[in-house]
C-alpha cells in the first residue's frame, strides 16, 4: 500500500465566504529577482512538462502547530502558486498527484470528507471561467472515474468539458489513479481494440500502449519533482518517467519556494544532455523492434499465402512498406475510436448534471 | 538582453560543471589515501591483536565478521537491491565489490542494471569478477554464499539450498517496457483467440504475469550510480515502492559508501496510507 501524500492535498477545508475561498491560479507577478532568475534560466533547455508529488502538508501542520486541514489548505495554496510560476517559467503542462486509487482503503468517513473536498474545489473551478480563459487553462483528469460517486463524475466531467477548448496551458489532475491501474486499463483498451476487430494482437507496441495511457494527450514529463524528502515514486507515471529527470526535494511542500523551483529545473537542465541521449537511444530500439515485428508478420503472411516463388528483394521490400502503412492505418483507425469512447463517456456525464 | 542572459547561464553551468568535477577528484582521492592508510594499518592492528593468526586471513575473517554483524545492527535490510548504473564507462570489479558486499551483509536479491544493455551483453565476465571478488573479499567463507546468477528467461539452474544463498540478476532495458509490452501482446493474443475478454484484464493479471515464475520479490531499494538522475528505464512497473538513493559515482565505491546508503534506507519511513 502506498502512502497517498496527495490526498493529504486534497483534505482542504474551504473556508467559509465566497472571498476566502481558494482559487486555483494565483494573480502575482515575479518579483526582479526572481524574473532575472528565470530569464537565466530559460536561456538553457527548460522543461516543457513537470510533475509534482506535493508531499509534507501533514507534516508542516504539525511543524507549525496548526490544524491539519490548515496544512492541506496551505498546500492547495502553495499549488496555485506554483502554477503561477511555471506559467511564468514557460513551463505549460503541469501534472499534480490528488487522489490515489489506495485511498479508497481509508475509512469511510475519511474518504467521503475527501469526496467533499473535491466536490468544492471543482465546483469553485466552474465559478472561475474567466480566469481560467484568460490563463487559456486546460483541466484534464486522469484515472478512473467511474470509481468515484456518481455526482462528483459528473462535476469533473463538467470542469473537463468547460476548459476543454482552451490550449495555452495544461493542468492535468491524476484522481482515483494509480499508475499501475493506467498500464493495466491501457493493456485493457489495446485487447478491447483487437476484440472490436480494429487491430490485431500483433499490433501491440511499446509506442502504442503509451498511446492508450490516460496521459495519452501529454508529451511524458521532463521533469518530476517530489518535496518532502520522500525518495520513491509511490505508483505515480512509473512508464511515463522512465527517462525524466527526477528531483526529490527535502522541503515541506506548503513551504516550497520559488528557488526550489528554479533549483529543480536547474537539476533538469544538468542532466539534461545524458537524458537525451538515453530517450533517442530508447526511440532507436522502439523503432528497430518495430520493423522486426512488421518484418516477421510480413514473413508469416508470405508464408501463408506461400506459392513456392521465392520472392526477390525488391518486392520483399514492398511488402513490408505496405504492411506498414496498413498496420499504422489500422493503430489510427483504433485511437480515434478509443478517444470518441472516451470523449462520449466525459460528454455523457456532463450532460447528465446538466438534467440532473 | 538576451545574450547577457546566456552568457550568465553559461557561466553558472561553467561554476557548476567545476564544482562537480573538484568533488568527483576529491572523493576519490581522500578514499584512495583512506585505503592506503588503512591497508598499512590493519595488518599491524590484527598482528598485534591475535599474534597467531597469520595476516590476509585474519584480515578476511574480520571483514567477514563485521559485514554480517553490521548487517544485522540496520533496523531493516533491503530484500532486493538495484544497482543502477548510469555511467558510460563501467568497472566490473567495482560493480563485483558492491555484489559481494551485498550478499556479505545479507541482502537476499541483486539486481544490477544499466541502460545501454553492457551489463547483459558482458553477463559472463560480471559472474567472473563476482566469483573472483568473492574469494578476495571473503576467503575461506566464500563457500557459504553461494550465488545463482539468473538471465531472464533463458536461465533454468537449480536451486541450491545453502546456508546463506543471494540471487544476482542482470537486467537491461528490456526487461523494463518490453516485457510489460510483451506481456500485453499474450494477453491480447489470448483475447483474439476468445480465451479471455479484455474485460478479464486487470492489474492483478499483468502483475502475476511480470513476475513470471521466479517470485523475485519488487526492488527495496535502488541505489544509482552517477550523476544522471532518472531511473533510465528501470523496471517501471516493479519500482512502485522503491526507495531511489542516489550514489556520486560507482568507481572505487567503498563499503561504507554502500552501507551509509543501507543506513539510510533503514530510516526511510513508509508511512502506509494513514
């Protein structure tokens, strides 16, 4: 079982009265210093997607000796801010850890007062279109929705389909997720595909499961950041990590601090040139098992339609350029179903709050 | 503007770069004059101590003794260890030393990866230098541990039943995404031929088939080697939980290098939900 640090994020209690009530960008510009940090900053390699583990609100409440809820409110805070900062850093895509598929072990009073939570903090999100047009922020939900109460499905299907068109920035929020569940629906969606008769088994690819992850949408993260000192991943983008950089950070993430941010990328963009060679080497040996997979399945289909002529390397050659353009019709052919099922599925439940 | 900008960025990663470099040389020249010191000292200490015992074995029963005894002074010890190693140039004796500690201190699984697959291509010259630091470092007790090296798949030893028994096993990038790949490709072949639906998938079914029939457990910890920080492809879906303690560098490595890591592993808290 796996700590859910994040549901720690999302244990917030909304205060009372429509001004205090948190919103979910910060208006602050940079201070001089930190815009001529950043300007230095971004005259290197900078990360175009991030990922936090917003860890240590429990701990930082008890540090300073304030209610816990005080400490999650404080965090959700501090998450405002920081998007803020990457808005101003060039950073568009941001992908937050709330709510683990694990929670749902806790009590059933602890899980309903997060359900709560959440419904508040979307909620507060459909208040705030202007801001979030003006900002052209995009909301997407990762994980599975149909493990969470129907109502707050039907919330977030809403936040989903308000922000949906924007695409200046992306804010990517994993609820009911865990990254093992993803791989696994991922694999469940490729078999689904060869069920509907769409693509065939040998079809599968390292490329296309990737495709079908809920992240399918986002590029993978540059950069993955974990405060508190904690030095594990905790079932949190495990496939789409393999090549980021990872910086695990000792602050207490209610006190995460505009330097822990440039520290981060400043770790990002000294690893930056060995990461990219390990990626292109990866994309290398992706590409080569693909050809010897298209290669094998053109042998088996010669084999069978087999009338004794040995075939000279010319039309060998053809053979295999066509089973490719039909195999990357057919993968096309799939994704665009696999994305109406899942954009029907988001619409359907949006449409439903609407009547309810 | 612009180019003030760049010409201070670079000469931050300029500073940087020098910083890293003075740390590198240093660390390794403090433990090489630590080891010299120590090999002129400990024979005479042992020498003093036990006049009897004649010099390199009693220096071996000592270190022999004190890496199970300090093993068993951690509040826990890792089941399996990773050592990933993310360095271009890599020094199989050094990798051998850390297998060996591993084992000595009590560590039941081995896992040594790097991303480039040296490691699996030079499989048979790692077991070498592992057999031979195991003599070195261990000496007449080399016996007691005895290691069962296991390739993926292809490897069918049997087990043997010892006293103190570790598995080493080399890993590359294939066994990272392609085998959850190809573990996807049987089950959707298994849909195709109406064995299965895709509605029996589930995380509990890829999982037993990761593991396949070895029963390894998933990784405790990781401990990488070298200044790239990512896990470079390492078995995504077995290091969920794994603790990622990084190391300077894996050249000259020393044991109390690995067991400082081992401390901190020990402290590492895993607060489980609540």
């Amino acid at each position: 079982m796996c700590r859910h640090f994040l549901s720690e994020e999302e244990d917030v209690i909304v205060q009372t009265g429509e001004s205090t009530v948190m919103s979910w960008i910060r208006e602050r510009e940079l201070s001089f210093l930190e815009r001529v940090t950043g300007n230095i900053l971004k005259a290197g390699p900078m990360p175009k997607h991030v990922a936090f583990i917003m860890d240590g609100n429990r701990r930082f409440a008890q540090k300073t000796h304030v209610e816990r809820q005080e400490g999650h409110s404080q965090g959700f805070e501090k998450l405002a801010e920081t998007l803020r900062w990457c808005l101003n850093l060039g950073i568009h895509e941001v992908t937050v850890y709330a709510f683990s598929i694990e929670n749902f072990k806790r009590s059933k009073e602890e899980v309903d007062g997060l359900m709560e939570l959440a419904r508040q903090k979307f909620s507060r999100l459909l208040t705030e279109q202007e801001n979030l047009e003006k900002h052209g922020v995009c909301i997407r939900v990762l994980g599975d929705l149909t493990l969470l109460p129907t109502d707050l499905q039907q919330l977030i299907a809403k936040a989903v389909m308000a922000t949906k068109a924007h695409n200046k920035c992306f804010l990517n929020v994993c609820f009911a997720y865990t990254s093992r569940h993803e791989i696994a629906n991922a694999v469940k969606e490729m078999a689904w595909g060869v069920e509907q008769g769409l693509i065939k088994s040998s079809d599968v690819s390292d490329v296309l499961l990737g495709e079908c992850l809920y992240s399918s949408n986002s590029p993978n993260p540059d950069l993955l950041i974990r405060t508190s000192g904690e030095v594990r991943l905790s079932d949190f983008l495990l496939w789409q990590t393999s090549y980021s950089c990872l910086v695990f950070q000792s602050v207490l993430w209610p006190e995460y601090s505009f330097w822990n941010l440039c520290e981060a990328v400043l770790q990002y963009q000294l690893s930056h040139r060995s990461l990219q060679k390990a990626r292109d080497l990866h994309r290398e040996d992706q590409a080569l098992q693909q050809m010897e997979a298209d290669r094998s399945c053109v042998a088996e289909l010669l084999q069978h339609r087999g009338n004794g002529k040995p075939m000279d390397a010319q039309s060998r050659q053809k053979e295999l350029l066509n089973y490719t353009a039909s195999r990357e019709e057919r993968v096309r052919c799939f994704l665009n179903a696999l994305q109406n099922k899942r954009d029907t599925f988001i619409s359907d439940l949006s449409s439903q709050a609407v009547v309810a | 503007m612009a180019l003030l900008y760049e010409m201070v960025w670079r000469f931050l990663h300029a500073l940087l770069y020098v910083q890293r470099a003075l740390v590198a040389w240093f660390r390794v020249h403090i433990w090489r004059w630590k080891r010299a010191v120590v090999g002129l000292l400990l024979p005479l200490a042992l020498g003093f101590h036990n006049p009897k015992k004649t010099g390199p074995v009693g220096k071996r029963t000592s270190r022999r003794v004190r890496f199970g005894a300090e093993g068993r002074t951690l509040e826990k010890l890792p089941l399996h260890v990773g050592l990933l190693i993310t360095e271009e140039e890599i020094h199989f004796t050094d990798i051998a030393n850390l297998v060996v500690w591993c084992m000595a201190v009590g560590i039941s699984y081995v896992s040594v990866y790097d991303n480039q697959g040296v490691f699996r291509r030079n499989n048979s010259r790692l077991m070498e230098e592992i057999l031979k630091q195991q003599q070195e470092l261990l000496g007449m007790d080399s016996s007691k541990y005895s290691v069962e090296f296991m390739k993926n798949g292809t490897d069918k030893q049997e087990h043997q039943v010892l006293s103190c028994q570790s598995v080493v096993k080399v890993l590359s990038p294939d066994d990272g995404r392609l085998s959850i790949v190809q573990a996807a490709q049987q089950l959707c072949q298994a849909v195709e031929q109406r064995e299965k639906t895709s509605k029996d998938i589930n995380v509990n079914v890829l999982d037993s088939l990761l593991r396949e029939s070895k029963n390894i457990p998933d990784p405790d910890l990781v401990l990488k080697f070298g200044p790239v920080e990512s896990t470079l492809g390492f078995l995504p879906w077995h290091i969920r939980l794994t603790e990622i303690i990084s190391m300077p560098s894996h050249v000259d490595v020393s044991y109390d290098d690995l067991f400082g890591a081992l401390q901190r592993y020990a402290t590492c808290e895993q607060r489980l939900g609540k």
